[in-house]
C-alpha cells in the first residue's frame, strides 16, 4: 500500500490519523511478526508482547522509511503512545 | 544493618508501631519517620556515610525543581548533567578510582613509562550503585518531561532513602514510588500478610539456600586447585543458587517489607532459571536494573545509533552489557561477564531473530515440553559458564578454574561434608518446584488458590522450621552490598 504523498493532505484531521494507523499497522505487522496487531491512539508497548526495546528501534527506523521523515532523538524518547508517535509523523509531514 | 539480623528483628516491629499507630493520622509525619527510620537503618552501617545520601538528595531535589522553572533547553541540559555528573562522581570515586588508577599505571608501564601509584584507602559505600541509580533517573525523567517535579522534600528524600529497598533494590523509578508518598496509606491484613508471605519465603532463600549454598561455593572457589572437574563444576552451580538465593531472597524481603508499610515496589525476580533463552533471562532477572539500563543506556544510544543498520543495535546492546558488568563492580572479572552475556544475547537475537519465547514456561500445560526443558537446561549452562568470572576474584583465576574443569579427572565430586551438601541440592529442587508451581503468581507464596488453611498453615510452618534448622552457623552478607 502507498500512502499519498501530497503534502496538502497532512492536515491532523481524523480522516489523516486513521490513514496513518492503518499504515503503522502494516509496519507493525511486518517488524514484530504478528498479523493480529491492530493500533490504536491509546496502544502501548505493554499491550503488545514483541513490542520490546530492541524492536522499537527497528519500528522507528522503518517508520522514518516510510514517510521519508527523521524524528529527533527528545521525541522519540517523549513518545507514551500510538497516539502520540501519530501526532509526531503530522508534525513532520505538515 | 541486615535483614536476617537480631537488630532488624528489634527495629522492624518499633517503625512499624510508630508508622501505624503513633503517626497514622499526619502523612508528613508518617514520611518524616520513614527518612528517620531509613537514616537510621543506613547509618547502622557506617553514619559518615549518610552524607552522600543526604547530599545526592539535595542536589536532585534542587534540580528538580529549577528544571520545573526553566524553560532553556541548553540551561535545561546543564542542569541534567549536573546531577549525572555529582551522582556518578561520588559512585566513580568511590567505587572506581583504584580500579581506573591501577589500570592506569599498568598501561603505562606496558609502554615503558613508570608512575608512582597513589591509591586511596576507600570504603565502597553500601549500596551506592542502587540510590545512585535511583535518584538519577528522577531527574532524567523530570528533564525528559516525563515526571512532575516533586515539591514535597520529605517525600523526595523518603523516596531516594527508603529502607527496605535502599542498599539492595529494587531499583525505583520515581514515577512508581514517588506518588506513593503523597497519598495516604491504609493499613489492610491482606496487603500485609501478603508482606509477611514474601519476607518468609525471601528469608528461606537468603538464609536456607543462599547462605548454605555459599559455604560449598567459597569452599570449592577458594581450594580449586584441590578439586576434580564434577565437584568444580558442581561449586558453580552452588554458586548459581547463592547468588540468586541471595539477590531474589532479599528482593523478596524488601517488597515484603514495603508492604507492611503500604507501598508497593516492581518486581524484582520472575523464575529467571526457567528463561528458555538468554534473552527471557534478561527479563527475568534483575528486572529493575534491566530496565533501567534499557531506558537511560541502551535505548537512547540505539536511537543515536539507528541509521548504522544492524551496527548501530549491535554495539548499543554490546556496550550496555559491558556498563552492566561494570556496575557491579570494579574488576575485569565482571567486565568478562557482561562480555560474555552480551555475547550470548547477540548470538541469540541472530538464532532466534530477535524473538523471545512467549508467555512464561508450560504456558498451557502442567510440565513443561521436553524442547523447553532443553532450552532451560542450555540457558541455565551459559548463565553458569558466566558466573565463573562473578565468582572469582581475577581473569587468571577463573581461566586456572576453567583449565583445572578441562583437564582434571572426572570422577564423582568428592570434598567435605557431602552429606550435608546432599541436603541442601534436595532443598535446591524444592525451591525450584514451588517457584515452578508458583510461576503465573506475582510472589511465590501467594497461596491463594489453596482454600485449606490448614495446608497454608502447614507451608509456613516447614519453612519456618527449614529456617531454623538450616540457620548458617557463619553470618553471611548479602552479596549484592557489595555493589
């Protein structure tokens, strides 16, 4: 699946944070190996057993792939949710 | 002052007394006396050095607070390395300063030059390496913005001080600990039998298992030379159960404890033995330091380091095992030993693809499958491989010891009081079947599901008796004040 890439589209709409989840879904499946994953704003890496420290950093990597983007070390350390990684990625791509 | 000691046995009941029944009704007053009590639990040791504590705990205290005001990022950084740099300067000099000097010279007089040693006359201060830890990642967390600064002093100092997890963890984080001093506790029989449930079984460990595991383990580690193979190899696996008996007995005592006095700590121990492979081990074992170095070590260096590829996640958990060995003391032997386990887990990551084993061992079943038995009994030899250079006071000893395994003869063990070491081994198994039993339980005595008093009656007693039988006749520190 290719996410759009027009820059017009960023807009932290609801419609924009529920595009972004299904995305990270499909990073997530992919990085911790598990197709029953499904994110939500609320989800934390306690809720999902693979969701480990060392997983986490490869979760980062693909999502800076994906979007082209690069967090800074503060933010990424700052992140206590899916919610909050989401908020993150629209900050980038507005 | 320790916890299997006549003078904890006086000071417990006294602190408990006064916090339940004297200062119940005032919060501060109940916190005030835990800071007194705590001081005073410390200070047993050697009062001189309550002046580190106190001090690390003005300096964080203050932090804390400037960093709520300050809105500078650069100002904002100086102030966190402040507090890195005091906290980890007092455990540097304190703990390192000979180990670093002496390597110093031995380096340059490996190139010729000489240097006339100066090395101090320094007492470790008990502990050091855990309130250190523990106030650290305070302020870390204050500066990461992801802790509220506290403005209650005496709660900040009850948190960095408070006794029962003070010289040996768990290791808190002020996330968990720190609000519990600002709410009221209520005294409650289940929370507080529950106490009593895990300081018992943490005494049978430290006391029956470690303590008597410990007299086989010196008496083999100090005479190797006089010993085969099986019997050397034998005295690791004393060694095993001593250094867990020790560190989870205690950990056990200390969360028990805590609870008499209506707080609750992290789990500290979750059956490591039964780790099906080196990385589950590291869940299981040690967890609060674990997780510490996870989020103050490794993750922000796998972050910095995430566009190496494969390189970057490599060296970050490489280099956080070489600090974790480095934290528990200043000798190369346990440099070597987190070498080692950091070996073991990358080899593992690459075997397993970075997947530790799911849930907890014989998930579903009531014994577990002969391919985790396998696992566990691999897992266990690696860990115990390992202990050879925690156990031994330099790298030519344990490389002697490895040689005296490999090349002596292989007959049965043979060294003094075996009849006595058969009962402990019989102990050994015990334990191992009632924390196998116990395993989805938080605590291994939470006998709950037993509705038969009698039968719960009956576990306290016996352990009470093995207590008593098997008191150490020698009086045995625990291994982790040493760190």
């Amino acid at each position: 699946m290719n996410f759009p890439t027009n820059k017009h589209l960023f807009k932290n709409s609801k419609m924009t944070r529920d595009l972004i989840k299904v995305e990270l879904d499909i990073v997530f499946r992919d990085v911790l190996d598990d197709d029953s994953i499904s994110l939500s704003d609320s989800t934390v890496a306690e809720d999902i057993e693979e969701w480990d420290s060392i997983n986490h950093i490869q979760l980062v990597v693909q999502i800076e792939k994906r979007y082209k983007i690069r967090f800074k070390a503060a933010e990424i350390q700052s992140w206590e949710n899916i919610g909050e990684i989401i908020d993150s990625i629209i900050r980038k791509l507005e | 002052m320790l916890f299997h000691s006549l003078d904890f046995a006086i000071f417990l009941p006294i602190v408990f007394f006064l916090y339940w029944f004297v200062a119940k009704k005032n919060l501060k007053l109940q916190n005030a006396l835990i800071v007194t009590a705590s001081y005073v639990f410390y200070g047993w040791w050697d009062w001189r050095f309550l002046s580190l504590i106190i001090f690390s705990t003005l300096v964080d205290y203050s932090i804390g607070r400037r960093l709520k005001n300050e809105e500078k990022q650069s100002t904002r950084k100086i102030l966190m390395w402040t507090s890195i740099i005091v906290n980890l300067g007092f455990l540097g000099f304190f703990k390192y300063y000979n180990f670093f000097l002496d390597n110093f010279i031995a380096a340059f007089s490996f190139f010729g030059q000489e240097i006339q040693p100066n090395t101090l006359n320094i007492i470790l201060p008990v502990g050091i390496s855990f309130y250190t830890f523990q106030t650290l990642s305070y302020t870390i967390d204050v500066y990461r913005n992801k802790l509220e600064p506290t403005e209650d002093f005496i709660a900040f100092s009850a948190f960095v001080c408070f006794f029962p997890q003070l010289v040996a963890g768990p290791i808190e984080r002020a996330s968990n600990l720190l609000p519990q001093f600002y709410k009221k506790r209520i005294f409650t029989y289940e929370k507080s039998a529950d106490g009593m449930r895990q300081i018992l079984w943490g005494l049978f460990k430290k006391v029956v298992i470690a303590d008597n595991c410990a007299e086989y383990a010196n008496l083999i580690f100090n005479n190797y030379g006089d010993y085969n193979g099986p019997t050397l190899i034998l005295g690791v696996i004393f060694f095993a159960f001593q250094v867990y008996g020790d560190f989870s007995g205690y950990s056990d005592i200390a969360i028990g404890t805590s609870k008499l006095f209506g707080f609750n700590l992290m789990q500290n121990f979750a059956t490591p033995y039964f780790s099906r492979n080196i990385m589950e081990f590291w869940k299981r074992w040690h967890i609060s330091l674990t997780s510490w170095l996870t989020d103050y070590v490794f993750t922000p260096l796998a972050i910095n380091y995430r566009h190496w590829g494969t390189m970057g996640i490599v060296s970050s958990i490489f280099f956080t095992f070489l600090i974790s060995g480095l934290w528990h003391g200043a000798n190369w032997t346990f440099i070597v030993w987190g070498a080692l386990h950091g070996l073991y887990f990358l080899i593992t990551i690459l075997f397993t693809r970075g997947k530790t084993p799911k849930g907890i061992v014989g998930q579903n079943s009531v014994l577990p499958s002969l391919k985790e038995i396998g696992q566990i009994v691999l897992t266990f030899l690696l860990v115990c491989f390992s202990y050879i250079f925690f156990r031994v006071d330099s790298l030519s000893h344990g490389f002697a010891f490895i040689s005296r395994v490999c090349k002596s003869d292989w007959n049965f063990p043979d060294f003094e009081g075996r009849l006595l070491a058969l009962q402990i081994i019989i102990l050994i198994v015990f334990l191992l079947f009632v924390e196998y039993a116990q395993r989805n339980y938080d605590f291994t005595l939470d006998l709950s599901r037993f509705r038969s008093k009698s039968v719960r009656l009956v576990v306290y007693i016996s352990l009470v008796l093995l207590i008593i039988i098997y008191w150490p006749s020698k009086e045995q520190v625990f291994v982790y004040f040493q760190f």
